[in-house]
C-alpha cells in the first residue's frame, strides 16, 4: 500500500500554521484513516472521519509532549510505534542561519523572538517531516518572515536528517 504521506504533512502543516508560532514540538501517529474508522467508529465519527476514505489516505493522531529538557533525538529514540501506526510525523520550530545547516537554541527563560531578532543571519522556521514505515518521506518547511500558504517549501529530501531519525523509530532493536 502507497500511502499518501505527502496529504499528511501538508495537513499538518496547515494545522500548525493556523495555531501560530512559538508551538512546542508535537509528534503525530500517522494512521490509515479507513482503518482507523473500521476499528474505532466512535472517534472517527467525533473526528468526522469517513468510514469509505481512500484505503491511502492517513489520519494524524497526535501522542503525548515530548518530554522536556531531553535532547530530541533522545526523545525520538524512545518511541516505538503498534503495527496499526502505518508512519508518524513531526512539527518541529528552530532557528537557523541563513546559508548554513546550523541550528540556535535561544537560552532559558530568554524572548525567543527577540532573541532570534538579535541574531545576524537567523531564520525561524517550522519543520513538518513525515515517514512511513515502508520508508516514503515527506517535509514541508514554513520560515516565519515569508508566513503564508504559498510559500511553504515541501519535497521528499527537504530536511534528511529529520525524516532520517523519525525513521528510526520504526527499526526494531
């Protein structure tokens, strides 16, 4: 089964967008919507879900915070996903300078928008990165100066060291 996991993310990235910046990280369970509405007919019809739903199709599912002050690729490495979770998906803020693969972290208790403000070639930017379990991938990538719908840059290899370490929660130990 091909699932649609570029739908996904874009939907997500439209969800995040829509509650603004300066959002924790969130981690989503990526379900087939069909299934989901076969297994679980109370809350797909609370969620609105359509029972006859393209077999493709994925519905996020949003888990628990990500534990605080825990690196996140300690966070990720603790996740294991039920076979039911066809992939999972990510949306994550950071800084980063503009023409470099580097990340800032504003310092504790500091005004992350000031602070990036102070910055000399800082960017805030919102990252949704999505994978399957079959290994398809997908990103979208919104940078908080050009905040709108139609420029949200997506692809399969947008942000590979993201998709590369949610990928990593599917590997059975």
């Amino acid at each position: 089964m091909t699932y649609l996991i570029r739908d996904a993310v874009m939907d997500l990235e439209r969800h995040a967008s829509e509650q603004g910046w300066d959002q924790p990280p969130r981690v989503y369970a990526l379900v087939p919507t069909a299934e989901l509405a076969r297994q679980e007919p109370a809350l797909a019809s609370m969620l609105g879900l359509d029972p006859s739903a393209d077999p493709a199709e994925l519905t996020p599912v949003e888990q628990e915070a990500l534990p605080d002050g825990v690196p996140l690729e300690e966070a990720l490495g603790s996740i294991a996903w039920p076979e039911a979770v066809a992939g999972c998906a990510l949306v994550l803020e950071r800084l980063v300078l503009k023409g470099s693969d580097a990340t800032l972290d504003p310092p504790r208790g500091a005004d992350t928008g000031e602070w990036a403000k102070a910055q000399d070639g800082s960017e805030e930017i919102r990252m949704v990165a999505g994978v399957l379990r079959d290994g398809g991938r997908h990103a979208a990538l919104r940078m908080r100066s050009h905040d709108s719908d139609d420029q949200v840059l997506n692809g399969e290899d947008l942000v590979p060291a993201l998709t590369s370490a949610l990928a990593l929660t599917f590997e059975e130990e």
